[in-house]
C-alpha cells in the first residue's frame, strides 16, 4: 500500500465528515503501532499494526515492511515468528525455540540455531555468539522448593527485604544473562550471573535493551544492579558490566557513579558507548544526563551537564557518529534535540503541541520518529533537520480519526502563589462554546515527577474525558521535568506543601474563565496523583464538588511500611517515619490527618497486585469516606498491579468514572 504524506493541519473537510467524539470502546479499539526491527543501513524497517479485540482481549497484529525513503509499506506475512534484531548478517526472528535468519528482509528463512524457550535473545555482530536472558533459581523462597516433600504447598519464606516488586512476590528467581557460541549447545551458555541474586534485564521494566555486544564481538555489556534485599530496596545504583568473552573477566564500567546508569548504546564507528546516568544515588528522579565513554581509553565525558534540563526519552547516534539526536521533556511537551559530542551543544530541534516519543532511523538529512498528541494515538514522521518541520509518513487510524471531533488544547501560564510561572494544560471538549459554562477536572498528575505532556493514554486520556463534555485543567506543577532541574526536585520533601499550592492556583485560575462553572470542579489523579486528591479533599475550602483517587497514598505512615523501592520513600519522604524529628511527610503533608475536613463525595480505585502503592492504602480511605458518611464508591481490580492494563477492565474503568461524574459532579 502507498502512505500518503499529510498535512499536520486538521482541514476542514475533516471537521465536517467528523460527528462523533471518543469513547472508551473506541479508545481500546484504535490501531496501534509498534516498530519490531530496523535495517542495518536504516534504508527500511518492519513495524506491526495491531487492534485490540475487546471481546476475548487479545491484541491482533499484522506486519508491514517500510521504505523509509519512498515511504512505501508493504504486507510482510512472519508467520508466528517474533522478530530479534537486523544486522549486517541478515534478519533474525525466533519460533518455537529455534532461530532463524532471513537474508531478503523476512521472504524467506533458513533455521539458524536452536536456543530453547529463553528470552530477550541478541546474537553478536560477527554472527557466532548469541546472549540472552532468562530467570535462574538462586535462592529458595517457596517452601516446596526448601522441602522437597511438600510440593504441595504455597508457603514463601523470606529473611530479607525486596521480597515483593511491582507485581510479584519474589520466588527466589532471577532474571540472568547467558552467553554462549553458536557452534556450541545452548545449556554450555555461560550465566554471567551464576549464584547472584540480581537482576539482568531489571526489573519489573528492563528488556533486551540491557545488554548489548561490543563492535567487535569481544564484549558483553549488560545493566544491573549488583545489590539484593534491603540493600537492593533502598538503593538505585545501577551499573553498566562489560564481560570479555576470552578473558572471562568482568569490569564495571560506571563504578565510580552511584546514582541509575541505564540504556547503553555504542556509536555507529565503535569507538564511543553512551549511557543516560543519575549522579544521586536513591534519588529516582534526579537529572538524567547523557554521558559517553572514549571506548579506547576509557576516559567519560557528562555531555549534558551544563544543560538545565534531564535527557528523559529516547537517545540515537547519527549514522557518521558525529551527532546524538535525543527526547526530552520541555514546557509541556517532549521534543526532539540534538547534542554534539564535541561541544556538548544541545540544540532543540521540534516544536509544537505534541510529543516526540522514540527515534528510530535517518535517512540523510531527516530523522524517521514516533509522535503523539492528546488527540492522538502513535504514527510514524520524518523530521527535517534543516527545516526542523515534520510531515507525516503513516495514518494507521486515518478512518477512526476521520470519524472523530478532535479537542482544542491550549498552554496557558499561570502565577502561582510564590510568584512563579507555571504551565497548565486545558482541553476543550470538541465543539466546545465558549458562551457556555462547562464542569471542569482538575487533572493531578502522577509521578510525581512523571512529565505531563501531549501524551496518548488508553486510560488518563484527556481527549476521552473532554468528550464526556469536561474542560481538563492539568497543571505542569512543582515536579515535572521540561522546566528547569530546580522546578523538577522542588517537589521532594514537600509533597503537600508548594506542589498543593500549584493545583489550587490553577484550580482558581480556571474559575475566573467565563466557560468554567465555578460551581463544578472535580479533582481527579493516580498515584501521586491520588494522594494529591486525598490531599486536596482535607484542604480545599470547598472549591471541589467531587474526588475520584486511583491507586493513591492515603496513609504515609502505614505505606512506608508495606511499598517495596524504599530508596523512592527515603528520598522523597525526608526519612522513615521513626525520625526525630519526624519528617513533615508523616504529619503536616500526610493525607489521612485531614479526614475529620472531608466533606465532599470520594471515589477510590484500587489495583490488587499493585505493591507499589498497596491495596491497603484504598481500603483505609475507602473506609474512612465511609465512616465520615460520605458517598463514596470503591472500584477494585483484583489482578490489576499499579496501572489497568486488561482491555474489559480499562472499559469498567472508564465506564465507573464517568458515572461517577455524571452523579457527582
């Protein structure tokens, strides 16, 4: 099929065949897509389209192989095959544990290697090693692991802390990296790990792209954090490991750092890695930096260390390695940069209402990246680096859009109590009148220091809420990255103190809007999000008529004691809550001190396997909602962890909080 370039404007035929708005249906339905491999001289690329089919959950996808030059797609038919990676050596993809390798881009495969049922497999540049990822019992947590004559049994036994993550209590495996050579069985695969309770890739996020070959093949590099139990738990000093595959020795290659050091990547001429590094240790949030190492001589270089901004997103070296292109968040958006190696220039390259989400390959003067918008979901774009414009090369939901009454967004800035200047996103309902009066939700985002930008979420999807006829009001407040390190860090330590300021500031300022009814404003948010909520319903002064908290801390005190990356708690906290003197966060900014000034109707979500943010943690506001006689409702989703990822619950979900707006506010 041919993909026709787009204007970036909405015409007004669009506007006029446009007569529906969002709904939840249609948000899970939409097309999503997903670049699976890139070719080695990034002249193509394959990438799947895939629809959610509500009925039974699955996730159906069809593949397409991409000129990037003459942006043509094509059908490409891969069978149950899942791709690996495109190099020099051809196409790989693996199938019922063997791989296979196609040298005319997936039309035909010839068997290469047969590797088992292992994960995140990448094979050497020269061909002859492979390495790859799977969980190995190190410790014995279950006791019909400790006991082999109870096999029945469904005990765990835990000494230690980081026995819970995320999603999952800990079984005594780990994620470990095997190496091993093509022309040898796979179980003589090396574990680079052996007897070590760390994780490579880490969890509960990390993927292939925490281990890379060297050029050469000598080498492979992998991310860890070489740390377990309470250490690992109050601890984010992730390391980069280079293994030499003759010698058999292991060196850390970021030792001397102590904060996150994650995504390494080499230049294409092999003779620089760069990395994205924290300096703090414990402090998840810190100023993301983009450093390189002179792979020669060993020397490292913090190329973005003067920048006041934190290397967020993507990275990608240009094709001469004389260039990183890279992502990042600024003022409200996430916007697409450039950083000489050299000089350490950092020079921003796109701009405009939307977000810059991955970068995938170059083509001369041009990038091809991924961008979204509150309005709409990923799609493929070429970015001239002359012009910086952009134009659009994929519409995987031309017709779904074409049905759809897109909403208007708008940055505003807006004082805040001190005297600052913060940006505050507002969305339109679509055909929005301004000569009417609109129910407004103040938005609180998560994080807490998580950038709010035009991004597209099948669950806090702005789009979705103004088509139920809201204005969302969603304040960049103290925390967020794209306004300078200092506005980011402001947050921690002082969760209720100026960050709360920030939201009724922007709450007030709607209020003065003639298209806002004062009357109703609703506080909705997830996470910190939620607490902001909680926190909000004890000192708003009746400028809410309703709450909806998702997943939010309630309690800080009880969730010191059952969350699991306790570095995030100690940093952001000031402390356990044990400290004398006791940190504010456990007093002043503590939402379950301000019960006794609730007095407007609560709804509380809450995910069962969410250790992030504990179940109890919506049982204990739910309870005190109820206890105060508020109406209040609890929505729980047993086996959904800190987000709501299964498609009939994402619907559930959105059905039972516009309900509850609809009665509410």
């Amino acid at each position: 099929m041919k993909i026709k370039y787009l204007l970036l404007a909405i015409t007004a035929t669009t506007f006029m065949k446009a007569q529906e708005v969002m709904t939840p249906e249609k948000l899970w339905t939409l097309n999503k897509i997903g670049v699976s491999a890139v070719s080695p001289d990034q002249s193509s690329l394959i990438y799947s389209i895939g629809k959610t089919d509500l009925k039974t959950e699955k996730n159906n996808k069809k593949n397409y192989f991409f000129s990037v030059k003459n942006a043509q797609a094509t059908a490409l038919d891969l069978g149950k095959k899942s791709l690996i990676q495109w190099d020099e050596n051809g196409l790989y993809a693996q199938e019922d544990g063997k791989i296979y390798l196609s040298k005319d881009a997936g039309k035909t495969w010839t068997e290469f290697y047969t590797i088992g049922e292992v994960d995140n497999i990448v094979i050497s540049p020269d061909g002859k090693k492979f390495a790859f990822s799977k969980e190995a019992l190190v410790e014995k947590a279950m006791a019909k692991d400790k006991y082999a004559d109870t096999p029945k049994s469904s005990a765990y036994i835990y000494t230690d802390l980081n026995h819970r993550h995320w999603d999952y209590f800990n079984e005594g495996k780990y994620n470990h990296v095997f190496v091993g050579n093509i022309s040898d069985a796979v179980d003589q695969a090396k574990d680079l790990l052996e007897g070590k309770a760390w994780d490579s890739p880490q969890r509960p996020f990390g993927g292939a792209e925490d281990f890379i070959w060297a050029p050469d093949s000598s080498k492979l590099l992998y991310v860890t954090k070489p740390m377990s139990g309470m250490e690992y738990a109050q601890s984010t000093n992730t390391d980069i490991f280079a293994y030499d595959i003759n010698s058999g020795e292991t060196k850390n290659l970021t030792k001397s750092n102590k904060g996150y050091d994650v995504n390494p990547k080499f230049s294409p001429d092999g003779k620089f890695l760069s990395w994205q590094s924290m300096e703090a240790d414990s402090f998840e949030a810190d100023k993301n930096d983009l450093k390189i190492m002179d792979w020669k001589s060993g020397n490292v270089m913090n190329l973005t260390k003067n920048w006041d901004e934190s290397v967020t997103g993507a990275t990608f070296w240009a094709k001469d390695s004389k260039m990183i292109y890279f992502t990042a968040a600024f003022r409200g958006t996430q916007q697409l940069f450039s950083l000489n190696p050299k000089t350490s220039k950092v020079s921003q390259i796109t701009k405009g209402d939307f977000d810059v989400n991955d970068i995938f390959a170059q083509d001369k003067n041009s990038l091809l990246v991924a961008r979204t918008d509150m309005n709409h979901n990923a799609d493929l774009y070429t970015v001239d680096l002359k012009k910086s414009s952009m134009t659009q090369v994929t519409e995987v939901n031309k017709e779904n859009y074409s049905k759809i009454i897109p909403s208007k967004t708008e940055l505003k800035m807006v004082k805040t109590t001190d005297g600052k200047e913060m940006g505050v996103w507002f969305i339109y309902p679509p055909n929005f009148d301004p000569a009417k009066k609109y129910a407004t939700l103040l938005y609180c985002q998560g994080g807490p220091q998580s950038a709010l930008t035009q991004f597209f979420s099948t669950r806090w999807n702005f789009a979705l809420m103004a088509a139920n006829d809201y204005i969302i009001v969603a304040p960049n407040r103290r925390g967020m990255p794209g306004w300078g390190t200092k506005w980011n860090e402001d947050i921690s330590k002082d969760w209720g103190g100026q960050v709360m300021k920030d939201y009724l500031s922007a709450a007030d300022y709607a209020k003065t809007l003639p298209y806002v009814d004062s009357e109703r404003i609703g506080a909705v948010g997830a996470s910190y999000g939620g607490y902001s909520v909680f926190m909000l319903a004890g000192i708003h002064e009746n400028r809410f008529k309703t709450f909806i908290a998702h997943d939010g801390l309630f309690d800080m005190k009880s969730w010191y004691l059952t969350t699991e990356e306790l570095f995030f708690a100690n940093w952001d906290l000031g402390g356990t809550p044990y400290d004398i003197p006791t940190p504010k966060s456990y007093t002043e900014f503590n939402p379950s001190n301000y019960v006794n000034k609730w007095n407007k109707p609560m709804m509380i979500i809450q995910g069962g396997i969410d250790y992030r943010v504990p179940y109890e943690q919506g049982q204990e506001a739910f309870q005190a909602a109820k206890l105060k006689g508020l109406k209040s409702k609890f929505l729980y989703f047993p086996n959904e962890n800190h987000w709501v990822l299964k498609p009939q619950n994402g619907l559930v979900w959105q059905r039972e909080f516009f309900a509850w707006l609809k009665e509410t506010l």
